[in-house]
C-alpha cells in the first residue's frame, strides 16, 4: 500500500459519515410519515448502520491506496 489518494476517495471514510449519519439520525427520531415510526425508524437505522460498517470495513481491506 504505498499509493496516496485524497480523504474523500475513501469507501472507509465515506461508510464512517454513513454510520455517523444513521447515529445522529436515531438520536433524533427520524421521522417516517404514515407507517410505525418507532418500529420502522430503529430497524432502518440499525440495518444501515450494520451495512456500513460492513462496506468500513471491507472497503479497508481491500484499499490499495494510503489515505492522505
């Protein structure tokens, strides 16, 4: 891994604000209209949170670029 690319090139990076994102969006409530929130809402997040941790991590083992 000696190749360099930019922050924002990163599946890591980008799955982290993903996973950041679906946090804050629970702290909240994340309303969704017509439908159980409560019910629907925690397994939106818990299923998008789960998935990006799995692209952080796979998207880390497969970089071939340093992160600069």
């Amino acid at each position: 891994m000696t190749d360099s690319k930019p922050w924002y090139l990163s599946r890591t990076i980008w799955a982290s604000f993903v996973t950041i994102l679906m946090a804050m969006g629970g702290i909240v409530g994340l309303p969704v209209a017509g439908i159980d929130n409560s019910a629907l809402t925690e397994t939106l997040l818990q299923a998008v949170t789960a998935i990006s941790g799995l692209v952080a991590i796979f998207g880390r083992l497969g970089a071939s670029s340093r992160i600069v």
